[in-house]
C-alpha cells in the first residue's frame, strides 16, 4: 500500500513494521527491485548508492533515504557501508492509538508529505529520527503483537519524524539554515566546535554554509560562536560565584589566556573587572531597594 493511498487519509489504517534488520554491505551490487511496503534506509556508518528509475542518490552517515511502496530500486555500494532498513505497511482496524487518518489530521509536516506524494526523497538526520527508531525496534522485539499502545505511539512519532526531515526539503531556506546554525551553536558551544562540524550537521557544504550564514547575520560562524561564548561568559561572571579560571572550560575555550585576550577584545575590560563592576552595581541596585523599602514602610 502506496504512503499516499487516499484510504489512509479516512479510513481505519494503523501502520506496521514489517521487516527490519542490520547490514553491513562491502562491494555490492544489487539488482533493481521493488517492495510492497514503505522502505527506509538509515545509513550508520560509510556510504552508498541508491538508484531509481529517475534519480541517484549518494548516501553518507546521517542520511535517510525513503522510498515509497512499489518504488524500483537499486543499491550499490563501492567500499563499505553499514545501514537499518525497515520497511512499513498499513493494516485495517482499531487499536487504542488513533488511527492514521487521525494523526494525519493533527500533523502539519505528515500533511505535507503525503500531499507532496514523492516517490522517494533524501533525507537528513539530525540523530533524533534514528534513536525514535531504535526505541520502537526495541518494542516490536519486546512484543509478539505489533498493535499494541506503546507500538503504535512510537511507529507513529517516527513516522512523524521522518515527515518533518521532508518538510526540510521542501522549504529550507537560507534563513532556515541560518537558524540551525544558531540552535546547534547554542546546544554545543561548552565545547570544542568547528565550522566544518557545523556545516556536517546542518548537510551544508561549509564555504556555501559560511556564505549563507554572512549574508543572513553579517557575521561569520566563528564570530557568532565566539560572541555568543563571550554572552554566557558575562551572564557567569555577573551571576554566579564560578571562578574565572573555570568559566573558559564552561563556555568551550580551554585555554585562560584566549579567554582573557578574547574577552577583552569584546568588553575592553577583564573578566576581572567585569565581574567586579557588576557585583559594585549589584550592591547599589540592592542598597538603593532596600531604602525605597524602609521609605514606603
């Protein structure tokens, strides 16, 4: 049964793991072939290639390749490449779980994709997708029946997931891929980080990325991180009793003297200084306070 059958919008449907398992493939050739349920690859390690009758994708670690019921296909793989494929199907009944018509109702990025009706599309995961998938193989093997509750919440968040890596490809655009930028700095900058990593999870070449990024913000990546550091680094400074020597090791710069030389740059002030300043007109906010207090007491 095709993803974009018109039964599954209104009618009973609940989807179904049908088939899954883990390969490692080294120097393979497969012929083309078709299922009759819904095939996800989730490449794990190394790379491949995914040909259809129209298109040819080339898949690395983090990708995802969706290719919809009765799609012929064929993969080819040069070195090696590890990957889990399931595959989907829908069956008719009831279950304590909405149906998928209902979920389709509720879902603005599964409307999307089944009103888009692609064939097959390359996705790109952010890790989330594939650890919902890891926790609803995890179920299936714990149950002899796949209708139950958990089951069926777990398929269904995965296939949620998967619709909003397709909504990516339908609409990303440059600002969007500026946001991610922004969000995976603000999630990782207590560590060491390179433009080259950021562009790897956002699936950007990094000079286009770095292009993009400058034109949307007039920055650069690197400048954004480290101004971004320098922000978390005062907000410590100002509102914590961390030591100076440890705040460098809290915001990813492991190194005193960068931190100092850096945060000079931005403040035209120590760290030092900074922290003494603001606990002075920390005790005069106060003190000023507690007379406006006693005055209206």
């Amino acid at each position: 049964m095709s993803f974009y059958d018109n039964d599954l919008r209104s009618e009973p449907y609940y989807p179904v793991v049908k088939f899954y398992y883990y390969k490692e493939w080294s120097q393979f050739e497969m012929k083309p072939h078709a299922h009759e349920a819904i095939e996800l690859m989730h490449v794990l390690s190394g790379s491949c290639k995914v040909e259809t009758k129209t298109d040819s994708y080339q898949l690395k670690k983090g990708q995802i390749i969706f290719l919809d019921a009765n799609t012929s296909h064929r993969l080819s793989v040069q070195e090696k490449c590890r990957m889990f494929n399931i595959e989907i199907s829908f069956q008719q009944g009831r279950t304590a779980f909405p149906p998928f018509c209902e979920v389709y109702k509720e879902n603005e990025a599964l409307r999307l994709m089944i009103d888009n009706k692609k064939p097959h599309m390359l996705l790109h995961d952010s890790d989330d997708t594939y650890q919902c998938l890891r926790r609803l193989i995890m179920e299936v093997d714990k149950k002899s029946q796949q209708t139950d509750f958990m089951v069926q919440l777990l398929i269904c968040e995965y296939i949620i997931r998967v619709a909003g890596l397709a909504e990516i490809n339908y609409t990303e655009t440059d600002q969007q891929y500026t946001s991610r930028v922004i969000s995976y700095i603000h999630q990782n900058y207590d560590r060491e980080v390179s433009v080259a990593e950021i562009a790897d999870a956002v699936h950007l070449h990094p000079g286009y990325l770095q292009r993009v990024f400058k034109v949307s913000t007039g920055t650069s990546i690197h400048e954004f991180l480290v101004s971004y550091r320098m922000k978390k680094a005062k907000a410590m400074l100002a509102e914590t009793d961390i030591s100076i020597t440890d705040i460098p090791h809290y915001i990813g710069m492991n190194s005193q003297q960068y931190f100092s030389t850096t945060f000079k740059k931005y403040e035209q002030c120590t760290p030092s200084a900074y922290r003494k300043a603001h606990q002075y007109n920390e005790k005069l906010r106060r003190k000023s306070e507690d007379i406006k207090h006693s005055i209206e007491r």
